[in-house]
C-alpha cells in the first residue's frame, strides 16, 4: 500500500521551491517538523475536495477499514459533529425529527454539537451502580425503550468502548436498531483498532451506520488524526455528504503533518498491524495475569484498575506510577487507565509490572462514589448553551442550571448536562470527582 501525501511531502520538502504560500515557518525547523509542514498547495489535493493524494490516501484507508473511510485532522471531536450533521439530515430527508437516544456516557462534545444542530436528546442513564463514565446498554434494554416510543427517534448514538474499557455488544444493538428501523452511530474514539483484532471487533463491522475513531488513541498517528467511517448499510447521503459535513465544522487549513502520519499509519497498518495487536495483545494478556491485580472492563489493551480494591484512590495509585516514571491516561478517585499500544515496547511492560509489584497491595477503601439519581432537564440543551452564563465555585451552585459542560478531558463526560439542574446531590459527586466551578445559567 503506498502513502501518496507523505511521499509527495518528503519530495516537496526536498526541493528547491520557495514557499511563497502558507504556512509562515517556510519549512524552517523551529519545532523539528516545520519542513513536512506543507498547506494545500498545487498537487498537494485539498482535503474536503479531495480528488488527489488525499484522495487516494483515504481510499487506502477505505480498503483497510473495508467502508467508506474520512479523515479528520481535528480528533474524533469534528467527526462527532458530523455524524450529528448527518442525521439530522437524514431527519430532514424523511421527514422525521432531529430527534436521539444516546447513552448518558457521551463526550462532551456529542452534548454541544447537538444543541448546536438543535437535536432533541432521550438519554439512557446508566443502570444501577454503574460508573457515569460507562453506561452498557441490553439490546433488550434498548429494545425496550425503543418500543415505547410512538414516533421512534431517528438514531441510537452510543460510546463503545468507553473510557475505562467497557465495549457495547453492537452486533446486538444494531439488531435492534434495524428492527426499530433507526440508525446506530458509535462514537468508537477508542476503538479504532478493534478493526485488525480478528476476527474485526470495529462498530462497523458488527453492524453500527456510522461511527468515529480517534486514529491518535490508538494507532500509530499524531494527535488530531481521526477517521469518519461510513456502513454501506447507511442511508445513501451519508456517504455523500460526509465530506460536506466534515468541513461544516472543520478548519479551512487542514494539518498536513496529521494527514501524512494518517497516510503514512496506513502503510504500517496494511504490512504489520494485524500480527503486531495480536503479539502485543498476548503480552498485554500475560503481564494483566502476573499482576493479579483487580482490573476491570473489556478492551485487552487498556488496563483499567479498580485502585480502591488494592487500597488507593486512583489518583494516588497514578501518583506513586508517575512517581515510578509511568504516566496513565487517567486517574479519579476510584480508577486508574494506563492505555497501551503495540508501540509501547516490551521493556514497558516490565517496567509496568515492577512498578505495580513495588505498591505494597492495602486493604479496600469501601467507600463508594456518591449515589446520583437523574437530574432533572430545566431548559434544552441549546436554551443553555445560548444563555449568558456566570461560573461559580460548586458549594454556590445549588438549584443553579448548568449552562455549559465544562468538564475537563479526559474524560469530558459531563456528570449533569447542559440544561439540567444543579442539586445538593450532584454537587456531592462533582466534588467527589474534583470539580470546583460550574457555569450556570445568569
Ligand atoms: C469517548 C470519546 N469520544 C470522543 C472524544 C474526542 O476525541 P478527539 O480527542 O479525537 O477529538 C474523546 C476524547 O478523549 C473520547 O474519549
């Protein structure tokens, strides 16, 4: 498979052209990488039109993810937006309502992006006990849901994998979407390399319409490079216009820096990545068995432990890791996430179990996150997104609405929604997890 963007690049970051265009670096090396740092000069395609190299990159990209492939220089983020784009034309298209049933467990920017596109949001809480950042839903659960509507929702949009490594039974779930006759869009932001597990554990191929991968979470690829990926099951104007709605949201200046580490991963992908997961998925496998540790969740390569059973919270136990030169991912008070790729090298691993084996194991802190019940929506999403909002310290936020969700990343999983209201009971778990200001609704 050939890496047409990276190769054009290297040989215009070779020759003698002046750059009179943009970027104002000129390839000079301030940073390292300015010289690869082109903008959408001739030969060099334009990424929302693309018909060139960037063409044929993503038609590389395509063949290896087996459906309609999109990049994205603005992570998982932009593709969100535009899978919302789409379904609300697909709403417009049939004469439905912008109308879904997400899980609750959505990034922040799935929240934004449909008050933006004055989407109607049902959301599905997560059951009983249930972390805020996971919400695993039944297919008999959605199937449910699903039959007490009158007039369906146009889609079911779920997070799978989560987070902390909980994947989604989507061949099921599609199932009882299609059933229902509405559409499966998967924000698979963590997932993008379940498509060379074998056999394929990608949204995709399990049955989802629509999905997103962030490519930097788990690939070999620079921060900000991400795919849009489309089912041939999908109504026909996604495909056709994916690109239209990528660069609704999109920068007008695309990173050609992001697009050749997408081009360039595609080549790595084709020649090794399948035997290079399963090698490194097989030590993942040993190491999580010599640590006899309490991990949760689903994903083999991301090790999510529950640090309270081991008698830390997860920001201590994140803290005595950093202290040992391990950095994760993400720590609360009850998890820690160290998140592993084949290009993590074996000495990794056993720098990881040494560090872990070196934590003298306690007893289990028993105290549990603050129970938290729905919240109740005041305003849409939208309303409070538009208004003019003040931010306050949490202990003044009380029977306040929240006006914008402004939680932090990672994980960027808001705890109460744009729109809802502020009660005594969700400020316990905001300061639980450490969340000191609000925006609330002047
Ligand atoms: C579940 C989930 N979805 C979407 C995103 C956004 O992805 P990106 O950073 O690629 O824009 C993230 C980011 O962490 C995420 O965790």
């Amino acid at each position: 498979m050939n890496s047409p963007i990276f190769d054009f690049i290297k040989n215009y970051s070779g020759s003698k052209h002046i750059r009179a265009h943009m970027p104002g670096h000129k390839g000079m090396d301030f940073l390292g990488c300015e010289h690869l740092d082109i903008t959408e000069i001739s030969g060099a395609d334009s990424l929302f039109d693309a018909s060139g190299i960037i063409g044929e990159s993503e038609a590389n990209a395509s063949s290896l993810f087996g459906c309609p492939t999109f990049y994205s220089t603005e992570g998982s983020s932009l593709c969100i937006r535009a899978m919302l784009y789409l379904i609300s034309l697909h709403a417009a298209n049939t004469g439905k309502r912008a109308h879904i049933l997400a899980a609750r467990n959505s990034h922040k920017t799935f929240v934004n992006a449909a008050a933006m596109l004055d989407i109607e949001i049902d959301w599905i809480f997560p059951e009983n006990g249930e972390n805020y950042l996971s919400c695993v839903i039944s297919p008999k659960r959605l199937d449910a849901l699903l039959d007490g509507y009158n007039v369906k929702p146009c889609a079911v949009y779920i997070t799978s994998p989560d987070y902390i490594g909980n994947i989604c039974d989507i061949a099921a779930l599609s199932e009882v979407c299609k059933k229902h006759g509405v559409i499966l869009a998967v924000d698979n932001a963590h997932g993008a390399y379940l498509k060379f597990k074998t056999p394929s554990m990608h949204p995709i191929d399990l049955g989802a319409d629509i999905c997103c991968d962030s490519a930097h979470k788990t690939l070999p690829v620079l921060t900000g490079g991400a795919y849009l990926h489309i089912s041939d099951s999908a109504p026909d104007i996604f495909a056709q216009y994916a690109k239209k709605a990528l660069s609704l949201f999109a920068s007008t200046s695309p990173s050609y820096l992001i697009l050749a580490s997408l081009d360039i991963a595609n080549t790595y992908i084709y020649k090794e990545y399948n035997s290079e997961l399963s090698r490194f998925t097989d030590e993942v496998k040993a190491l999580r068995k010599s640590l006899e540790l309490p991990f949760i969740g689903d994903e083999d390569i991301k090790l999510t432990l529950d640090a309270k059973a081991i008698g830390y919270t997860g920001t201590e136990l994140a803290g005595l890791l950093s202290e040992n030169t391990i950095e994760v991912e993400f720590a609360d008070p009850d998890l820690v996430v160290l998140m592993l790729t084949p290009q993590n090298t074996r000495e990794d691993l056993v720098r990881i179990k040494s560090a872990f084996d070196a934590i003298p194991k306690k007893s289990a802190i028993s105290e549990k996150p603050p129970q938290f019940h729905k919240p109740e929506p005041v305003v849409s999403p939208r309303e409070a997104l538009l208004s003019v909002s003040e931010r306050l310290p949490i202990a003044e936020c009380e029977s306040r609405i929240l006006a914008f969700a402004n939680v932090s990343c990672p994980p960027a999983v808001p705890i109460v929604s744009c729109g809802e209201k502020i009660t005594a009971e969700a400020i316990r778990c905001f300061e639980y997890y450490g969340i000191e200001y609000c925006d609330v609704i002047k």
